[in-house]
C-alpha cells in the first residue's frame, strides 16, 4: 500500500514536473517566435509610418517657426491648438489610434498640450500624462526619435516619439500610438494555449474587476479628503492639490474671515458656532459663479475665495466679493427655532496675483490686506494696493 502510493507520488510528481517543463518550452517557443516575427514586422511595417510622423513634426516646427516659446504661445493661444490638432488628425488611421504633443514641466513631469483624440478621450491641456519608460527622459539626451514597444497578443503596438527642436533642445514631444496586426502563424502557437491564456484571463479580469473597485474606492476617500465636512466646501487639502496648476492671471484671490467669531463660540457654545460656519459656507456657494469660482475653507473661521476674472477687468469680479460681504451681513442667523444673530465679515482680496510668483505669494497678500481689514473696524473689504515693480 505505501509503496504503491509512493509509486503514485512519484508519478505524479514527474507529470506535474513534465507538464511545467513543456508549458514553460512552449512559452520559450511562443516568445521567440513571437519576438523575431515582430522585429521584422516592425521594419517592414512601420517604416511608412515613421517617415509620415517625422514629417508631421517638421511640419508642427514650422508653424510655431517665428515662435520664441513654444510651449507658453500653444498654451496660451487657442487658435493655435486648434490648428495644431488639425493638423495631427491627419495622421490618425485605422492603425493610428492617437497622436498628442508634449512638454515636460519643470518637475520633470509630461503634460499635454494638443491631443488629437475623440473628444470622449480627450486630454485637457496640461492634463498630466503618466510615462511607463525611462525612454522618455532619454530622448532629451540624444535628441533623436525614439521608438517604445508595448507587448500585446495579437497586435503589435508602438508609441513613437518625435522630439520638436528650439535652439538644439527638446521642446516637444510628437508621440503617435499605433499597432500592427501579427501574423496568423503567431495566432497559431497561441491557439496551443489557449485553456491556459484563457485561465490567465479569467484571474487578470478578476482582479481588474478588484482593482475597479479599489479605484472607485480611492476616488471617493480623495474626493472625502478634498471635502470639509462640516460645511461641504473644498478644504486646504484641495487647495494644496490646486496651487501649483492654478492659472494666477484668470483669478482674483480673498481671504475671508468671520468677525468675532470666538466671541459667537464663547457666548454660544460650538454647535452654534458651526451652524454659523454652515451658514457662511452655504452663502457663499450660492453667492459666488459656481462654474468660474472656487470657494475653500481654509481653517477655523477663514475661507479662500478664488474669482475667476478677466484681465484688467476687475469690476464684475469685486461684485461678487461686495455681494458676499452684503448678503452675510443682512441674512439671520437662526441658533434656534426663533432666536437669531447677525454676525459680519472681513475680507481682503489681492486683485493681480499674476504679479506674485506663486498662489502663496499671492494669497499672503490678500492676508494682508485681510489684516488690515480687521484693524480698520471689520466688517469691510480691503484691496492689497502694494505690488512690486
């Protein structure tokens, strides 16, 4: 009896180590086979493509050719994105699924500036693009098109990369993504494991169905994280997320902050302090130009008040701040079911933070003028009127 189940033991070893050792020659086969067909399939079909692309680059180059900053004058003008992606819809085909213009931030991150993709795809300008090669960094050294291989199944798929020149520097990135159909030979080695690749499909889904739900997950804790609880405003960790990307010349930046406000929590107690800060915090949602501005509370009693603006033109932005000043000022503010308080705000605002070299400067400055706010008697608006040359 335990020498036949030895036997069996045996047996059972040397298949299960016989069937590994076939599985892992046929995948040696497979990615062989699979390599030498596409590096010859990458000459043949591709070359084609690449010269249309090179020639679409010297093409984007000399439309910005009397441009001294590529990058500033594509952000800054829509016209010119437009004719640009214009452009780059030429070369999308049945094979060329996408092609976008780059630029690298002074972090060293991709960011777009012109995507030629179906508008449900689309990229924002300066959206971020992630980077799966350290390929990327390296074109900025040799200055020379680079090509990225992505290893699918049943295509081929490549991303190439043309860089845009100023001045003997990398400005640009011209990247076009396009795949090339494998040969039925390939398909006929992976016909041999499919029970296998049909497994592995069945656990990748499975955990790309966990990680839907760890992404949904993760998008709600931010979006939390992002949201003061108490009174439904963004919070300064949203500020945080914001102030590196935030476009200064488009908005005006005030600091506001309740008048007297530990007084009210002294006299009152908390909870009617934050049925007050509730209060200020629902006026100013339905004060301010939900789609322009941005309301955040910045801590305690004081809020961040971002009004998008136009250029010199000033006025319709301080507006909405006078309207803010006015409509807390004359709502009551019920602590119960039928006593109630009034309470005031300051408000300093920094009407040019283009001319400050980040949003900290900028907002320092409307503390400022928050502060003077305040020793001038409350209950006012003060501009920051002091700007360096």
């Amino acid at each position: 009896m335990n020498k036949t189940l030895f036997k069996n033991s045996y047996y059972l070893i040397a298949t299960i180590v016989i069937v590994i050792s076939f599985l892992l020659f046929l995948l040696y086969i497979i990615f062989q086979y699979e390599k030498n067909i596409e590096k010859n399939m990458l000459t043949v079909a591709t070359t084609d493509v690449l010269q249309i692309t090179q020639n679409k680059a010297r093409h984007v180059q000399k439309v910005l050719q009397n441009s001294k900053d590529y990058i500033k004058d594509i952000r800054n003008s829509p016209k010119l994105q437009k004719q640009l992606e214009e452009h780059l819809l030429n070369l999308i085909t049945d094979n060329i699924k996408y092609a976008y213009l780059l630029y690298k931030d002074k972090h060293g991150i991709f960011r777009f500036l012109v995507d030629a993709s179906p508008i449900e795809e689309k990229a924002m300008l300066n959206q971020k693009f992630d980077i799966t090669s350290d390929k990327w960094y390296g074109l900025y050294k040799t200055k020379k098109p680079t090509i990225i291989q992505h290893t699918l199944i049943k295509k081929l798929s490549i991303s190439y990369l043309v860089p845009i020149m100023y001045e003997n520097n990398v400005e640009l990135i011209l990247v076009i993504d396009f795949s090339v159909d494998k040969l039925e030979k390939i398909n006929g080695i992976i016909f041999l494991m499919k029970s296998g690749l049909f497994f592995i499909l069945s656990i990748t889904f499975i955990l790309f169905i966990i990680l839907i739900i760890q992404f949904i997950k993760y998008k709600n804790i931010k979006k939390y994280s992002f949201t003061d609880k108490l009174t439904g405003l963004y919070n300064r960790n949203y500020l945080y997320e914001i102030q590196d990307t935030l476009k200064l010349d488009e908005f005006l930046v005030a600091a506001l902050d309740i008048d007297h406000f530990k007084s009210v929590n002294d006299t009152y107690g908390h909870d009617v302090g934050d049925i007050i800060l509730r209060e200020v915090g629902n006026i100013l949602l339905h004060t301010i130009r939900v789609e322009e501005d941005i309301v955040i509370r910045y801590g305690g009693e004081e809020f961040v008040i971002l009004i998008k603006t136009k250029s010199e033109n000033t006025e319709g932005s301080l507006n909405v701040i006078h309207r803010i000043l006015s409509n807390i000022k004359e709502h009551k503010m019920f602590i119960n079911e039928e006593d109630y308080i009034n309470i005031t705000v300051s408000i300093g605002v920094n009407t040019k933070p283009r001319k400050s070299r980040n949003f900290l400067e900028a907002f320092k400055l409307a503390d400022l003028a928050l502060y003077e706010a305040k020793e001038s008697g409350r209950d006012v608006i003060k501009i920051y009127e002091k700007y360096r040359v």
